[in-house]
C-alpha cells in the first residue's frame, strides 16, 4: 500500500500506550489492594460506595422528585452535601469491580491498539486478524457498558441517600424513574463500534477478492 | 470453484515454462500459480487476452467449467 505516507503521530500515540498501560497496571493494584483493605476501613468502603445521580444538572429548589411519594411536588431544597450513608459493603465491592473491569477494559484496549497500529506500520491493515480484534473491542466495551449499567442501577436500588440528611430515601431519581441510572448513550457507542468492525470485515473480504484477482 | 484453469495443459502443449510466460505478459510468478493452482477469484480480461496471445489459444482452452 503506497497510500500511507504521514504515520509518525502514530507511532508517536503507539509508544504512548505502552507508557499508559503501564500506569493503567499500577492503577489496578491500587484497586485490588482497595478490595482487601475495605472489610476494615469502614471510611474507605464508604468511598468507594457510590451511586448514579444526575443531580449536579438541575438547580435548587427545582422540581425535583425524590423516590418516596411523600416528597412527591415538594419544592425539594438541594443545598448541602449529598450524603451517602453506610452502604451494604457489596456496594463498595460491586463498584471496585467497575474500576477493575474499566482499567483492564483500557489496558486490552491499550494492547490490541499497539497491535493494530503496528500493523498500519507494515503497511498490511486490512487483514482477518485486525478485523477480529476490532470485533473483539466492540464486543469488549459492550459487555463492559452493560454490566456496568447493570451495576449502577443495583447501587442506586440498594443505597440509601440524603441531602445533609434531609429526605432520606432508598433511591434518589431525578425527574423520572429508576431508568435515569441507565445511560443510552454509552451503549450506543459500543454498537457504533459493532458496525464498524463489520464494515471492516467487508472490506478485509474485499481485499482478499482484489487479492486474489489476476 | 468450478472453474477449471487449465494453463499447464496449454503450456505443456506450446512448450512455454511457466517462468517465460509471466515475464512475456508482465504477470508475476506468484500470481500465475494462484491461476494455475485454481486459488484465483476473478480474471482480468487483460489479462486473459495477454495469456491467449502469448499462448495463441482461445479462453476456452484455459478455461473450463465443470458444474457439481
């Protein structure tokens, strides 16, 4: 392929990923070293017990509907701190999960990057094995979105939360129901990806037909 | 595929090694064999014309279809 000619960014960004997954491996030893530590660190266990509220985007005082129909049309004082009280520890551990799962999600995407841009460099893009591994990507971040979806929706079910202890309630939703904790967005990137590792199967087929043409 | 190439038949006959022919119609050796050994997709009509004139044949001497 004569067609490639400026490719030093690239090479450039492909030595950046090897100093970033390296930082990415420290990074999740300080997550696992967190698992073990929380049974005994209430403080930090409370830390990590986080839960999906989009309450940073409405003003205060707005007409904000909290889960339990008491509040229900109440003009809501937001001042103050959002507080969590202690949560089931599980929480704690479901979302140090998320951060393994979302490090380890970047490092592999981190190496089969290295490996695709490193193909680019030889000039032999469109092959089987860069189409399997965009496909693999794809199907990485999908599976990652929906777990960590499902994860966000168990922790907004499960943990209990207050305004400076004002209106304490199990779920806090903003304008709707507990479908906020899900975001349609992320998953519409994923299958964004799904279809152009498709396309580019297409066009590895493509290029093997052309190959193969006398 | 059933497309039959039959290109060694008609170089066996013409008495042309394969090397002489690909360098007479500017084919590469690799490309020639992925002809002769019926791994090839597709033909190029410029290419067909440049085989039948540098063998004197005609298409169907090279080419033979053999439905399954």
């Amino acid at each position: 392929m004569e067609l490639l000619t400026k490719l030093r960014y690239l090479t450039i960004i492909r030595k950046m990923l090897y100093f970033f997954s390296f930082i990415l491996f420290i990074g999740m030893l300080y997550f696992i070293v967190m698992a073990f530590v929380m049974p005994f660190d209430r403080e930090i266990a409370d830390e990590f017990c986080m839960v999906p509220v989009s309450i940073y985007m409405y003003p205060s005082n707005a007409d904000v509907k909290i889960g339990a129909d008491e509040y229900f049309g109440e003009a809501i004082d937001t001042d103050g701190e959002l507080v969590i009280k202690d949560g089931p520890i599980f929480i704690s551990y479901l979302n140090v999960l998320i951060f393994i799962m979302a490090l380890s999600l970047i490092l592999f995407l981190c190496w089969v990057l290295i490996k695709i841009i490193r193909s680019i460099e030889a000039r032999n893009v469109f092959t089987i094995e860069n189409a399997r591994r965009l496909r693999q990507i794809a199907f990485s971040f999908l599976i990652f979105i929906v777990l960590f979806q499902l994860i966000n929706i168990i922790s907004a079910i499960f943990v209990e939360v207050s305004f400076d202890n004002r209106y304490p309630t199990q779920s806090l939703v903003i304008e709707g129901t507990l479908i906020n904790a899900f975001e349609f967005g992320d998953i519409l990137f994923a299958v964004l990806l799904l279809i152009v590792s498709e396309i580019f199967m297409i066009g590895v087929k493509m290029k093997e037909e052309q190959d193969l043409t006398i | 595929m059933a497309i039959i190439v039959n290109l060694d038949v008609m170089l066996a006959k013409r008495k042309m090694p394969l090397k002489e022919l690909s360098e007479r119609i500017g084919i590469t050796m690799a490309n020639l064999s992925i002809l002769k050994t019926g791994k090839a997709r597709a033909i190029r009509f410029s290419t067909l014309e440049a085989i039948c004139r540098e063998l004197e044949c005609t298409p169907g001497d090279i080419l033979e279809y053999r439905g399954e």
